[in-house]
C-alpha cells in the first residue's frame, strides 16, 4: 500500500568530490594505483589472520545453549 501523498525521492544534483581516501589492505595493496591493479587482474588479496592478532578465547560461541 502506497501513501497517497508519497513523492519519489530526488537526486542531487550537486557536484561531488572525493578528495583523497585512505585504506589498508593486505598483499601489498599500498596505494590506488596497486588497489586498482588487483581488482582489473581478477587478483585474490585474501590472507589468513596471524594468530597473535587476537586470543580468540576471549569471543564465546554465541550457539552454545544458554547464550544470547
């Protein structure tokens, strides 16, 4: 059901500019041009978590009975 008085929304019209970003990846994926790079050749940048960067000990297993 549909308001009677319901106005699709307008885009802007304003000019948008992105003036810088920043970011962190892994596989050397330092700078625009290498992020570029990785995804015009298909290129996997996924990596496995060292374990020293986090004790998984402290998450608990939210599917155990009693937990919410």
């Amino acid at each position: 059901m549909v308001a009677e008085n319901y106005q699709k929304p307008t885009l802007a019209v304003e000019p948008l500019a992105i003036i810088g970003f920043s970011f962190r990846f892994p596989s050397g994926i330092e700078d625009p041009d290498s992020l570029w790079k990785t995804l015009v050749n298909g290129e996997v940048a996924l990596k496995d978590v060292p374990e020293n960067r986090f004790s998984i000990a402290n998450f608990r297993n939210i599917r155990a009975a009693g937990s919410t």
